[in-house]
C-alpha cells in the first residue's frame, strides 16, 4: 500500500481531474487537439501505456492489425528489422524478431480507473450509474442548452447549483426524492462533507472522484472546459467542476436513501480495497514494447517514401521571370492536390502555403451579429475587432424556422401549414440534394458584396474591449511578418490571390471541424479579405518598402474562398482589380476552376457511391451534391490521410506525389537565416498540425472511448454535443465515418533548413519543443545545400539514411490517383 495524506485536498484533485478529463468545445468551436494531451510532458510510448492502464484506452492498432499491414507490405520488413535492432541491439535481434512477429500476448486492457465505484454494485446490488445518469444528463443538457429546449431552464445568476436550488424549492416537482438529499442541498453540503457520507475514509476521496467523473467524461469534460472558458457559450451559462460533482454526489445520496431508507454504511465501511495512486508510473511492459515497435515501423515504413522521394526528386532550373500569379493557400492536407492541379494547369503559377488566418488575428462581427465570432487560432486572444457594414439584401430564411414554432398555438398553426411544404421538401432533397438556408455553407460567411471595416482610423473606436480594425502600422506588421515567413518578398506577379478555405454541409454536426482550425474552425474569407485590403493598401506598401519588401504598383492582391467539400471557388473584390489585371484574372479564373474540378475527380476515388470514370462535370456535380445531401455522413473526409508536414520552398516537394497527406507551409531558408519566422511557423505547426493528427490517430485506434462512435445514432444534446440516444454521455473526438480510412501514424515534420537553426527554432518555446522531444511529433531536418536528412532524437540530430526503396515515375498524377482507393506510394511526378 502507497504512502498517501489522509487529508483530502478538494483544490488540488479538482484541478487534476480537469487536467485529465477531454478538452473538447461545444460543437461550434469544434478544433482538433491531441487527445492525450493531459500526457504530453511523458514520452509517447510511455504515455501510451500509462493511459490505456490508467484509463483503459486502446492506444495501438491490434497485434492482428500490425501483422496484416505487414502481410500486405505497408510494414516494410527492412525497416521492421532495423527499428528492432537500434532499440533492442543486433545480439538481441532474433529474439525480439520471435517476440515481435510471433508471440503471443494477453492483450485485453484493464484500467485503474472504476475499480472502487463499481463496489457499489457488488456489496448493495445497486448500479449508480444506472441510478443517476439519466437525470443528472438531462438537467444538464437542459441548463446548458443553446436553443433546442422549448421551455427555457430556470437560470439563477448565480450558478448551476443555485439554479438547481430555485428549481428545487419553486418548481412543482423536486428533483431529489429524499429528505436528505434535500437538507442537504439547502444547507451547501461540501463535496468533502458528501464524501464522508458516501466513501466514509478520506483516503478514497480521489478515487472515488475519479471513478465518478471518468464514468461520463464527455459531460465532466465539458464542464471543465465552459468553467475555464465560459465564452465558448454564446447564451452564456454559469457552472463549475465542483458544482457538477456536488450534484451528482447529492443524486448519489439520493439514490441510496430511496433504495434502503437511509439504513446503508458507507462504502468502505463494507469492502476492503487497496488504495493506490492512480497516477503512478507504469511497470516495464513486453507487450507495450512489442506494439511500440511495431508502431514505429509503420510510420518509418511511410515517412522513408516520402524522404527518398525528397532526396530523389530533381530540382529544376525555373528561369527567374514574373509568375503568372501567385496564390497563397492554408497549409491545411486538403489543399494539397489543389495546389499540386493549379501547377500542373499552369506550370508559371505559384502557390504558398500558410495557416490561413493570414497573420490577422480578430474577432469578427456580421451584419446584426450579436456574438463575435473568433478568427485565429483557438489560444489566442485577439484585441482587434472587424466589422461588416450594413447592406441591402438580407439571407435567406425558412419562415418554419422561427422561434413561435415553439409556441402552443403558432406552433401547431405552423405545423399544420408550413410543415406540409417542409415535409415535401425533405422528401424532394432524399432525391435531388440541394442548398437551403439551413444548409452550413462555407460561402454564407461573407458575401461577396460585403464590406468590412479594417483600417481604424481613430484609437478611440473601441467595442467591448476591441479595438475596431487595424492602424496601418499593425497592417504592415502583419503583412511583413506572413511574407517573410513564407519566403514571398520578390519577384511579385500582377496578381497574388489570398485562398480561405471552408467546408459545406448539412447532415454534419462536427461542422466546425471541417473548416478552417487556424480560424477557430470558420472559413477564413475574412481573414482573406483583411489581409489583401492591408497588402494593398498604399501606406502599408510604403512601410514594407523600408524592410526590404517592394511591392509593384501594379500587383493586387485578391482574396477568394475555396469550398473543400464541393470544390468549388469564390473571389472577393474583383471589382478593384485595374483593367488589366482583370483581364488576367479572367484567364486564371478558369485554371482554378478546372484545377477544382481535377481536384474533384481525385477525391470521388475514395467515394463508393460516385463512379469516377464517368466524365468530369458529372463527377464535380456529384460532388456537390453529396454535400447537401441528408442521408450522406461523410460529406468529405476531411483530414483522414495526414501523416507529414513540410515546411520549406515549394521546390522542396513539387512533382511529387503525396496523395493529400501532407500539410505544405511554406518557407525560405534563406529569408530567414537565424531561425526566428521558423519558430513562429513551428509553433503553430506542432500543436496544430500535430493536434490534428493526433486527434485522428486516437478516434481511429481507440473511437469507442477515445472517439465518437458512428454517427448514424448521434443525437444533438443542446446544440453543445453528441450522444448517443436522449441520455447519452457526450461522445469525444471524431467519429467513424471521418477516421475509417485514416492509418493512425504521427506527424513527420521536415524542414529545410540548418539542422542547429531547426534545433535553435524548436527550444524557443518551451511549449513547441515538448512536442518534439517528447515524441509526439517526429521531427526530420533537410539540408537545403547538400539534401542530406537529419534525424532528431533524444534532443539532438542525427543523420537519417534512408532505406532503399523503388521509388516510381508517373506522367500524369489524376491518372495514377484513380488507379486505386486506398492510399498509394509516394511516387515522382514527370
């Protein structure tokens, strides 16, 4: 038995158990994070194991799913064998070859966690779960709703608790059955002083609370994440950790005074049970080590393609001319092939890859907003707000969505006429999909016609706090500080398109997830517009002048939004263009269109109810349609194939085919000798790039915990949340629709630069580099003058000699694409 304090610390438990419990946002703010983040100062593997014992996650693929990867070569046996001998030694070799590949292990997972609550059920034959959940979710649920419940909760400013008090003491019925339960609420019971009554030793205190909390930890977890950041509520609502706990502590009491009338002990009273920290270090495990390896196989199985392809492919001699245009795109794995068919279309054009808020962090009001809307990344908090100014013609409306459609009479009026015409409606979309106001489209964000109010002209225009718009020194700080990053400081062609990103859909309730999670998860058509009115903006030009970057009278830069889901484009303020530049755009418009529509028949491959040989305008229009259809949950499969990130020039990865699995940021070396632009983008990179990742690795190994389930039973609970069914615990990460073809593997990020600058840019940022030393990430140097790779291990560099492997050579990358729907090898594009 552990040495432990008798003495239960209510703080200090509290702030562990919001620590471990998922950090997820309401469905709104839906943003990929690493699952296991509670983890992150450990080593992977070795959180891994400590998880899954603690908690009882699956952290790995299954022994029979290594070895069929094997079978099918995506383990490749060179490389299987060579992790085996640098971690075991070559004397060691044959036997853990014989362990890896043949032994048999006990894989069933038990955890820590549950232990001591499920005694509940062995001495007093009662199940509190069972007894509790399904008030203690429907109250919440209806406290924290956003708009579903007809009858509103009775809020007290006060809190959850208080409301629960007013509830208990004005309503026609009480929420407790027992006079106990009851007194108890009234007199501010403690969560110690309900311990006491349920548990009776305070050396179970923390067990017991962890017991209780991870048993729902969809719910905890939500709590946990509105009590440290009660914006993410647009109707804001008032509740702590502590206060979910004591109300369920309360329902416990409840139940157990309903069932025996008081006459029952507390629970250590009646079990002898070992109390031990939960938290304790993990034991050396053959079983984790042998997975572990396996792992890494896999993953170094791929990431060697892609490096041999790196150090293959040819670097051309592109004559220094003025570029047809150039366009700056997220750096998101979804615009990957976009860029890859722009190129192909017109060889002269060039792309750039960035996280697409464009440097500009704000809030964002829309015409008769009441909420501002957060554009950047999710950490941040900007002091700058934009406006949309007022326009004539209004969205469109279904008059059955409106709020007396609540109401008895007008809700039953309305039902009775306009719920005709919606039934018949619905019935006609099963069929013929089609947009309608109720549809989340990446083009409702920002109409083409709107303005915006980005430059202040007067410090004094401040709105809650912000700051509306930028002075024109902030602009040129922000354009100077995204152009030099990404290496763009010459040679600017007439146009420079700015390309947002968002996603349409209408049967997909992790909407947010699928657009822009540099923005928050919101397209980034705003933050497009705000950065090419600052590029062009006469004084910001004169600044950028006296640091180095001129940029022609002549270039515009011109902001556009790209619809992932339906392949489709917008451009924003065409009308400013100068007549000649309009004439080009003319021209270039159509390279983006048919490059989407490439883009679109690359992506129908993974589709099965779209025959991609059929011809090209009838795959982009199924495309589309399976965007706005009802009945489809995979409107895209969004980030399902991410395993590496490249952050360099552009010629670094051209005519290499990566099959939409890279996120692509761009950078130059030499812009940025001394590392400092590189720290910025890595400190973004990892925590978004590998937040992504990680998401879909864990909801892809383990999406029965660590996961969301299948869509088809979610239910919507208060606009906050899935479950499944009406008392369900809400579902975390993703579900399977969106990781059915992911293969879990870590991020490989590969940066051209010195390997001493990328080490200097990594330990910057104590926060960055914990991604990387600690494993969570992998991290691989590219020398930008010899082509040599340098691995980075244990907090240094070394070098990475790839193992031999055939690289191949196609002509056309469309063609090679539709030879097959499951993930192809990294070949050379002639």
């Amino acid at each position: 038995m552990n040495s432990k304090t008798l003495l239960f610390d209510e703080t200090i438990v509290l702030q562990n158990l919001a620590h471990y419990l998922p950090a997820q946002n309401p469905l709104k703010d839906f943003v990929h994070h690493n699952t296991l983040h509670a983890f992150q100062e450990k080593n992977f593997f070795e959180a891994l194991q400590n998880s899954s014992e603690i908690f009882g996650y699956k952290t790995y693929l299954s022994l029979i799913e290594y070895k069929e990867k094997f079978q099918n070569k995506k383990i490749n046996k060179d490389i299987l064998e060579k992790v085996i001998k640098e971690r075991k030694g070559i004397n060691q070799f044959n036997l853990w070859n014989e362990n890896v590949l043949n032994k048999a292990y006990d894989e069933s997972i038990h955890s820590r966690i549950g232990k001591l609550r499920s005694l509940w059920k062995e001495k007093y034959a009662i199940n509190l779960d069972k007894s509790t959940h399904g008030i203690l979710f429907r109250i919440l649920c209806s406290y924290l709703d956003q708009g579903i419940s007809v009858w509103p909760f009775p809020i007290h400013e006060d809190g959850f608790l208080a409301s629960i008090r007013e509830l208990n003491n004005n309503g026609l019925f009480s929420v407790f059955s027992t006079s106990r339960a009851k007194k108890l609420l009234k007199e501010n019971a403690s969560i110690s002083q309900l311990l006491q009554i349920l548990v009776g030793d305070s050396l179970y205190f923390e067990n017991y609370l962890f017991d209780q909390q991870f048993s729902h930890p969809g719910w905890s977890g939500m709590v946990a994440t509105l009590e440290s950041n009660p914006n993410s509520l647009l109707d804001e609502r008032k509740i702590t950790l502590k206060e979910l706990i004591t109300f369920e502590l309360l329902l416990e009491v409840d139940a157990l005074d309903k069932k025996f009338n008081e006459n029952w002990e507390p629970l250590i009273s009646k079990v002898s049970f070992e109390t031990y920290d939960l938290f304790s270090k993990s034991e050396y495990s053959e079983y984790f080590d042998v997975l572990s390896i396996w792992q890494e196989a896999f993953e170094w199985s791929f990431y060697n393609q892609v490096l041999t392809g790196l150090q293959h492919k040819k670097d051309e001699n592109k004559i220094d001319i003025t570029p047809a245009f150039q366009a700056l795109f997220c750096m998101d794995d979804r615009e990957c092939s976009f860029r890859r068919h722009v190129e192909a279309l017109e060889p002269n054009a060039r792309t750039f890859g960035t996280a697409a808020f464009f440097n500009f962090e704000f809030f964002y009001q829309p015409i008769n907003g009441k909420f501002f809307t957060k554009l950047c990344p999710a950490p941040v908090t900007p002091k700058f707000l934009i406006k949309e100014l007022p326009r004539k013609k209004k969205r469109a409306k279904d008059f059955h969505y409106n709020k007396k459609s609540h109401s008895l009479f007008f809700g039953w009026l309305i039902s009775q006429t306009l719920g005709y015409a919606s039934a018949f409606k619905l019935f006609l979309n099963i069929f013929k999909p089609s947009m309608s106001p109720a549809t989340s489209s990446s083009f409702k964000h920002l109409n083409k016609k709107s303005q915006l109010v980005i430059e202040n002209t007067n410090p004094n225009d401040v709105i809650d706090g912000l700051q509306v718009g930028f002075s024109i020194e902030e602009m040129a700080n922000r354009v100077e500080g995204i152009l030099k990053s990404i290496g763009l400081v010459e040679n600017f062609a007439p146009i420079v398109y700015v390309v947002g990103h968002g996603s349409t859909s209408v049967n997909n309730t992790h909407f947010a997830g699928y657009d822009c999670g540099a923005c928050s998860g919101r397209p980034s058509s705003v933050n497009a517009k705000v950065l090419s009115y600052a590029a062009n903006h006469e004084k910001v030009r004169e600044i950028l002048v006296a640091r180095g970057i001129f940029i022609p009278t002549e270039t515009q830069f011109l902001p556009a939004l790209h619809d992932t889901t339906r392949d489709e484009i917008v451009f924003y303020d065409e009308q400013l263009l100068s007549e000649h530049n309009n004439f080009l755009h003319k021209e270039n418009s159509k390279i983006f269109i048919k490059a989407l529509a490439n883009n679109a028949i690359e992506r129908s491959r993974r589709f099965d109810t779209i025959n991609s040989s059929e011809s090209i305008s009838k795959v982009h229009e199924k495309i589309k349609n399976r965007s706005v259809s009802l009945f489809e949950p995979r409107p895209e499969l969004n980030h399902a194939t991410n395993a590496i990130c490249i952050v360099g020039r552009r010629n670094v990865s051209d005519h290499l085919f990566l099959d939409r699995r890279s996120f692509m940021n761009s950078f130059d070396y030499k812009v940025d000798p001394k590392g400092d632009y590189l720290a910025g983008i890595l400190n973004a990179v990892a925590p978004v790039g590998g937040g992504i990742n990680l998401e879909y690795y864990f909801s892809r190994v383990d999406n029965h915990k660590l996961g969301a389930g299948s869509k088809l039973p979610h239910n919507v609970m208060g606009l906050i949340g899935v479950a499944n069914g009406i008392d369900g615990d809400l579902r975390p990460g993703l579900p399977s629709q969106m990781i059915e073809l992911h293969d879990p593997l870590r991020l490989l990020i590969i940066v051209e630069h010195f390997p001493d600058i990328v080490k200097y840019a990594i330990t910057k940022a104590p926060s960055t580099y914990e991604w990387f030393v600690n494993n969570w990430v992998n991290l691989v140097a590219l020398h930008p003058e010899s082509k040599e790779l340098y691995r980075f291990v244990n907090g240094e560099f070394e070098i990475y000699k790839p193992i031999s492997f055939d690289i191949k050579s196609i002509d056309n990358s469309l063609e090679y694409a539709l030879t097959s729907s499951d993930n192809l090898n990294v070949t050379l594009i002639k």
